[in-house]
C-alpha cells in the first residue's frame, strides 16, 4: 500500500473539494429558496391584481347607469371575460367565468353559459362551493333548449337529492318539483315537495323556507 508524501496536502485537497460541493449545494438551495420566495410574491402581486379586476367587473355588475338590461348584461359579459382572460391561475379566476355566464344566461345564450359555467366549476376547488356551482349548472341546463342539456341537468339534480346530507337538498327538491310542476307531471311534484315538507316543514329542526313555499300548492294536488 502506497502512503502520501504529503498527507496534509491530500487533506487540504479533500477539504477543497468538499467545501466546493457544499458551496455549490447552498447555492442550489439558496437559489430554490430564492426562486420561492420570489414566486410567492408574484403569486401575492397576481392575487392582489386579480382582486382589483373583481372589485372593477363588480363594479358593472352592481351598476345602475345602464339603459336597458340588454346592454348591462353586455358589459358585464365583457368586464368578467376580460378580468379572466387576465387573472388566469388566481383563486378568483373560477368567479370570473361564473359572473361571465351568468350575464350570458340573462342575454339569452344559454348553452353559451352552461359551458362557461362548467368551466368554473371545474376549477373550484372549495368542496360546498362546487356543489352549489353544480346545482346552478342544472338549473341552466334546464333551462337549456337542448334535449340532452335538459336530460343531464335533471339528472344531476335528481342525484343530488338522494344526497340528504347535501347543503342545499331542500332547495334541490324545491327546484325538481317546479320543474315537474311547469312541465304538469304532479306525481313527480308531489313526490319532490313531500319529501321536502316532511324534512324541512315546521315541525323540522332547521325549517326551510322553500318548505313554506310549497305548502299551498302541495295541498291544492292532495286535495285532487
């Protein structure tokens, strides 16, 4: 086995060589870290500019210096596709497009609004949010001129109303019984209203008022 001559220099060597690999791993982490911090205050600046998009797209949403509603429901269309066009990726970016369908549900272009507001849906990530989103998006599509809308959009309703547990079942089972009720199938409204009656009447824990609204109507088909 062969010794070095110089074993002070081969440790000043290894010395070296270590001290370089930690420098090059702190500045590896020092840039990460660096890089991190500098995304999170971009993503701080893009919340902040988003913010001010919804303050100024609420603020045509909310106005009442337009002429007529043809002309509101225009610009509010406009203020929220631009404000999400520019605030792509922000937590507020699903609002955008919420706000964008729903003035385009109110200026009549309703399978317009349905995909929009699918888009919202699908990025939404608060679980009670996206559920009263999904019930929204049934309503439209009931409104749908689309045989197919219509079919899904009941369909998703008449699944949410097996769920009891759903955050807004008693206003799920309002809504199938005004469907049924405009469409003259009673059977499927007095099923629908009784089910919210027994649930959510006077005599529940929590009483709805969606349960109040019924009463009379429920009553005028039980009578026949």
């Amino acid at each position: 086995m062969e010794f070095s001559k110089n074993p002070l220099a081969d440790l000043l060597v290894k010395a070296s060589a270590y001290k370089k690999q930690i420098m090059i791993g702190l500045a590896v982490t020092t840039g990460l870290a660096v890089a991190m911090g500098a995304y999170s205050v971009y993503r701080k600046n893009r919340e902040a500019r988003a913010h001010r998009a919804w303050v100024d797209a609420f603020q045509v949403y909310s106005s009442k210096t337009f002429s007529s509603n043809a002309e509101k429901w225009q610009a509010v269309v406009q203020a929220y596709e631009s404000a999400y066009e520019q605030n792509r990726g922000t937590s507020l970016a699903p609002f955008f497009r919420s706000f964008q369908a729903e003035g385009l549900y109110n200026m009549g272009k309703i399978n317009e609004a349905i995909k929009t507001l699918q888009d919202a849906v699908s990025l939404i990530k608060n679980h009670e949010l996206k559920e009263a989103y999904r019930v929204k998006l049934a309503l439209y599509q009931l409104d749908s001129n689309t045989p197919e809308m219509v079919e899904q959009g009941l369909k998703d309703l008449s699944q949410l109303a097996l769920q009891d547990t759903h955050h807004m079942h008693d206003f799920v089972l309002y809504q199938l019984g005004e469907y049924y009720w405009t469409t003259k199938q009673f059977d499927q409204v007095k099923n629908y209203w009784k089910m919210l009656t027994l649930k959510y009447g006077q005599s529940a824990q929590a009483p709805s008022p969606w349960a109040s609204l019924v009463k009379d109507r429920l009553s005028l088909l039980e009578s026949k």
